[in-house]
C-alpha cells in the first residue's frame, strides 16, 4: 500500500472522524466562551490556546485528506466547503482581518460535513430549491396581491400597519408569521367589522397552505435522499469504503501470486 493510500485510509477511519467531531465540539464550546469577558478575563490565554490547536488540528487534516485524495478532493463539495470554513480563520485577526474573528465560529459548521445525517438534510434542502423557488415566487405574488388591496381597503383605517405599500408588506408578513396577528385584525376590525374576511382569507392562503407546501417539497426531497442512498448500498458511506479497501487488498494479493506464479514452458 502506498503512502497515499494509507493517508487516505487514515482520514476515513472512524475513529479519526470520531476525533475531529470532538475537536468540533471543544472548539465550539471555546468559541462561546470567549463571549463571556469574565471567562476571557480569567482564562482568555487558555481559550486563545485551545482555538490555535484545534485550527492547526483542522488544517492538519484538510492537507493530509488532499494529499491522500489528490485532485479527487475539489471534486466533493464538501471537501470544498470545509476548506472555505477553515481558510477563513487562517488570516490574522487583527486590523482590517478583524471581522474574520466574529466568522471563526463557522467552523463549527463543520459537523455538517463530518456526520452522515447532517450531510443528507443538506443535501436533501439544496435537492429541493428548485421546487421551494416556485413556491416561494407564489408566497411573493400573494404578498403583493394582498398588499395592495389592504393598502386600499385599510390605509385611512389603520394607518400605522396599511398606510403604503411598504408598511402593508411588512404588515402581512407578519400576519403570515403568526406574530401578534389578531392585534393587527381586532385594531382593523374596529373600524371595518367585515375585514376578518380579508384576514381569515389570507391566513389560510399564506400559512395554513403555501407554507405548508414548503414542508412538503423539503419532506420529499429527504424521501428521495434517502431512498437513493439506500438503493446505492447504504445509508452513508462506510460501507462503500469497507468494500473499496477489500477490493483493493484482492488485487493486492492476485498481483502477489501473479509475482509469485513460476513460469510454465510448453
């Protein structure tokens, strides 16, 4: 086995994920506490300690996962993901790299890159936005058609939610959340007895029925995740790693008895 090839088999061991996980952790674990100035006032030094190990510990890997994959490493988006997260914290803190100190707790992000679960909600989110873009371009055009007949209908009545077509927005966007709706529709209703039609409409539009279909496009796009995986033998991708390593020592050892074989003459 070549140099490369044990590299690679290092990085990909369990147990070798199992260590970076816990470096996620304790470095996530630091980063908020450097929150609290009493902790940083006390042990800011070991704080400052523990942050330089764990992003020598994440560079360390991301060379050695390079050098055991070579160029195959850009081609996973995930390799690529962990490098940006990473490179990030790389420049100095200091002067005009200031606000990369705020961006260092995006390395904990990367437990979405080191755990098979995280790895396929993503995935299964980012499979979905095409069919989550048309709703969301439904959820907009509703929200303009709304408010501009509440603009209309309400703007004298309740100026401080529907005096233009900005506070209309914002308004119904709300409404659309749930936040203190019936605050909004009781101080309307005051005036105009009949606009709990306008707002009863809306609600089961917006949230009892285009929200919803967010929920089910993003659901169905897991379904499929997850029985694609299935059918490509596996949940995650230990098992296809098992297989690959088997099958690399096969052909070790028919290379060895080809070596090995004496040479027969007719």
């Amino acid at each position: 086995m070549s140099t490369r090839e044990r590299v690679r088999t290092l990085v990909d061991a369990p147990i070798f994920q199992h260590v970076i996980i816990a470096v996620i952790l304790i470095n996530a674990a630091t980063l908020g506490c450097e929150t609290a100035p009493a902790l940083v006032a006390t042990y800011g030094w070991l704080l400052h300690a523990v942050d330089r190990t764990a992003l020598a510990m994440f560079a360390l890997e991301l060379v050695a996962r390079c050098y055991g994959y070579g160029w195959r490493f850009f081609r996973d988006p995930w390799n690529c993901f962990d490098a940006i997260v990473v490179g990030i914290a790389l420049p100095p803190t200091t002067g005009a790299f200031g606000v990369l100190r705020a961006l260092r707790i995006l390395r904990t992000l990367r437990l979405i890159s080191v755990i098979p679960s995280m790895r396929r909600v993503v995935s299964a989110l980012l499979a979905a936005v095409p069919g989550m873009a048309s709703i969301g371009a439904l959820l907009v055009l509703i929200l303009y058609v709304g408010a501009v007949i509440a603009t209309k209908l309400f703007s004298t009545i309740a100026p401080e939610y529907f005096g233009d077509f900005g506070n209309s927005l914002f308004t119904l966007f709300q409404v659309m959340t749930g936040e203190a709706w019936s605050e909004v529709a009781r101080a309307v209703m005051a005036e105009e007895p009949l606009a709990w039609i306008f707002f009863i409409g809306y609600i089961a539009i917006t949230t009892f029925t285009v929200l919803n279909l967010f929920i089910a496009v993003a659901v169905s796009a897991m379904e499929s995740q997850v029985s694609r995986e299935r059918e490509s033998g596996g949940d995650d991708g230990e098992n296809v790693r098992q297989l690959l390593a088997e099958i690399r020592e096969l052909r070790a050892e028919v290379r060895n008895l080809r070596v090995g074989e004496p040479v027969r003459h007719a």
